[in-house]
C-alpha cells in the first residue's frame, strides 16, 4: 500500500487543530513541515522533494494536505525571474502559515491570562512595571545561558558559542536565521513566541524579548554578539549582531 493510498481517508480541515497536528505525526510530512517553515523564503516542490529524497508527487501531496490544514499558506509565483509568454506556469510555493495553532486538553487560556497581566502591569508605574518585567527576563535568560555555556564545554570559543546560542533560541521558539552581512554576520528570528501578546502590548514584550536575549548573552559569556532591538515585519522585535570591538 503507497504512502497516498494510506493518507487518503485523511480530511484535515483549517478549523480543526487536533487534525491539523495530527498530520505531523507522519514523519515525511513531519519533515516537510519543518524544512519549509525552517526557510525565510517560500519554498516550491522541487526544492521540497529534493531536499528530503521524495518523489515530487508525495512531496505535493504532503504539501498540500498541511495547507489545507492552515499548517502552510501558499502562493503562485514564476521562478527564475522570467515572465511574460513562454515564461512557463507559475509554480506553486509553500511557507509558514501566520496562523496559529493551540491544543489544550483540557481547555487552557494562557493567552488571555497573559492579556490580563499586561494590562495590570500597565496600569502600574510605568518605569517600574517595565523594570520588574526585564529584571526577570534577564535573570531567565542568564540561566539558559549558563546552561548553554556548560553544554558547549569551558574552553568553548565565539564560533562554539555562537551555535549555543543559536540552539537555544531555537529550543525557545524563535526559529533563529543567520544572515551574512559586511559586519561578519547577523541572526534574526524568524518567530516571536509572544506574537499574540506583542499585537496588544508591544513595548513590554519587546523589551522582555530584549532583557531575555541580553541575559542569554550574559550567561554564554564571549560570544561576540549584541542583542539590539530592530523591529521589522514578519521577524521577532531582537536581532543579534556582531558587538563593537572593546579598546
């Protein structure tokens, strides 16, 4: 029996959640899911099924069986830049849904108890509902970096270092991108694990998502990186960069 044949009584629906994560449990589609929404450019099939040694056909077939689920969001786009008659058919492209997904069982609302204490920290001085916020972000993000640093050994260097941190950004949701530039190389994140919450109450999840980063960089030690705040669409609120050097 094929892997098509298998998954055809499937129906997953975009207002289904426990289906749509259910579709994951297969490990082709699994992987599929993580290599597209991995990539900070849409991604089409070709490059899909190669990337995991499939046929083009199963790799469409998972594809879009996760965008019917609200997993993935698609588009039509020609690539190699041609355009006009002969350009061919636009190809079908794949990328990470904005949408979110959230299984509880039983039902849990982290989201609006967050909602709630924002809004009374906010409601509170506000130099002193900001300070008492980065203080325990920073002191979070020290232990990870701590326990990243014993991980990646005492003697580890900036190279080392840097791919501690890159591990535990990862670990934490913000599906890190390193991105070279004249300064030797910057990450972006690619997620915000507070999304919702940053739509509502921007200055203080940014500066909880900053005080974090600067902790986990504290905790690391020399890893010749800053945490700086350079808002853009689509990324998390932090970037980090390479640190000046010290005289």
């Amino acid at each position: 029996m094929t892997e098509t044949t298998r998954t055809e009584h499937e129906k997953p629906r975009i207002d289904d959640p426990v289906g749509a994560v259910a579709l994951l449990d297969e490990p082709k589609r699994r992987h599929l899911y993580e290599f597209v929404t991995a990539r900070a450019e849409p991604v089409g099939r070709d490059e899909a099924a190669a990337a995991l040694g499939i046929g083009r056909e199963l790799a469409a077939f998972h594809l879009d069986r996760l965008a019917a689920a609200g997993l993935l969001d698609t588009e039509y786009r020609r690539l190699g830049g041609r355009t006009g008659p002969g350009a061919g058919r636009p190809a079908k492209l794949y990328r990470r849904s904005k949408r979110e997904l959230n299984v509880s069982l039983p039902a849990r609302d982290y989201e609006r108890a967050a909602e709630v204490f924002a809004d009374a920290l906010e409601r509170l001085d506000d130099e002193g509902a900001s300070l008492a916020v980065t203080d325990v972000a920073r002191a979070r993000g020290q232990a990870s970096g701590r326990e990243a640093r014993r991980e990646a050994g005492p003697r580890a260097g900036a190279t080392r270092l840097r791919g501690a941190l890159i591990e535990t950004l990862g670990e934490a949701g913000y599906q890190p991108e390193s991105v070279p530039s004249e300064a030797g190389g910057t990450i972006r994140l690619d997620n915000c694990p507070y999304h919702a919450l940053a739509a509502t109450h921007r200055d203080l999840t940014c500066g909880m998502n900053l005080a974090w980063a600067e902790g986990v960089l504290d905790g690391l030690g020399d890893a010749g990186l800053e945490a700086h705040l350079a808002p853009e669409p689509g990324y998390c609120c932090v970037v980090f960069s390479e640190s000046a050097p010290r005289s």
